[in-house]
C-alpha cells in the first residue's frame, strides 16, 4: 500500500509541475533564492522523447493487424512520453531554494529535503562525475555529475522514494552555478544574527 501510495504522489507531482512548466511558474520558491540545475537536460530529455515517438510510430505499423496489442503499446509510449516531459519540467520548476535559514534540497518530483544552515559542518564547490554508493551519502546526480558537496554536522533523516528512513552526514547535489549556491550559504553561515526588533 505505501509502494501504491508513493507512486501515485509522485506521478501527481510530475503533472502539477508540468502544468507549473506551461504557466512558465516555480515550485515552492516565495521570497528565497532559487538555485536551478536543470541546464543541458533539455537536449537529453528531447532525444529520449523523439526516440519514444520514432519507436511509436514503428510498432503501430508492425502491430497494425493487433489491434489491442496495439492500443496497449500505444497507451504504454504515450505514457512514456508525458512521463519523461513531467520529469523535465520538475527539474525545471522545482529547484534548490536557500530561504530563511534552510536550504531546501531538491531533485526532480522524488526528493524534497529541508537542510537547516545551522546542521552544515562545511560547504565546497566540488565537482564528481562517479558516485559511489555509501552509509550516510545521498548523491543527487544530474547527468552524472554533482557540483555541490555538503558536509553535515550530525546525522540527518532522509526518507528514500518509498520512505525507507536513512541517516545521512554528507550530500552531493548539482546547481548550475554551483559557486553562486556556495557563496550564498557561505555568507548566510556567517553572517551574524539580526537583532531583536523591538516591541
């Protein structure tokens, strides 16, 4: 049943942000900094779609005598494509927001992570292409690679796709401007506290 559910919400997920991508709208931004990481996928996201419409005219010529197998793999290669341009348009609309004292980590329709500034141990620009995997890492790859390294003060939960709880210290992400994403938490770390406003 908690399989049945996760994938409902995530398929929910992919339509709002395709309708959030076609009103030309972000996910959960407000009045913080947005931190895209979506750049270059475009084209990859483009060759998979064409190559999904290729296969789909190709099999309704070779099954045109099937006419319910035909209308089964048609229906699976529709699928396929509103799946793979919701999946581009939630990397698009739903990017890395630093807000209020909290980064919130972000990878598509399938990961939502609210870091406080105050449980990073160290921030660094560091650029990985081969991500291997380990207790307490949450890599967060886009085309492979992870630009954005964060070391954690303490451990932190992280519930996985299926909500498989996990403890993490280090997370690997990837922004477009990884060294813009750096200075801002570097300086939001540092900065000292406002004052009290008075009553």
């Amino acid at each position: 049943m908690r399989t049945a559910y996760a994938l409902v919400r995530h398929e929910t997920r992919l339509l709002v942000s395709l309708l959030l991508w076609a009103a030309r709208r972000r996910h959960g931004v407000g009045g913080g900094q947005a931190f895209g990481y979506a750049r270059g996928q475009g084209a990859v996201t483009a060759g998979l779609v064409f190559v999904c419409v290729v296969e789909t005219f190709t099999m309704s010529v070779l099954l045109r005598d099937w006419p319910t197998a035909h209308r089964v793999v048609l229906a699976l290669d529709l699928y396929t494509v509103l799946f793979l341009a919701g999946l581009h348009a939630a990397w698009t609309v739903r990017p890395h927001v630093l807000d209020d004292g909290v980064l919130r980590v972000r990878h598509a329709a399938h990961v939502d992570l609210r870091v406080p500034l105050e449980h990073m141990a160290s921030v660094r620009h560091e650029r990985r292409t081969t991500h291997e995997r380990a207790d307490g890492e949450l890599n967060l790859p886009v085309g492979s690679r992870t630009s954005v390294t964060l070391e954690l003060a303490a451990p932190m939960a992280y519930f996985t796709f299926l909500g498989r709880r996990r403890e993490v210290t280090v997370i690997r992400l990837h922004a477009d401007d990884a060294a813009r994403l750096v200075r801002a938490l570097t300086r939001e770390r540092t900065a000292p506290p406002l004052p009290d406003r008075p009553r």
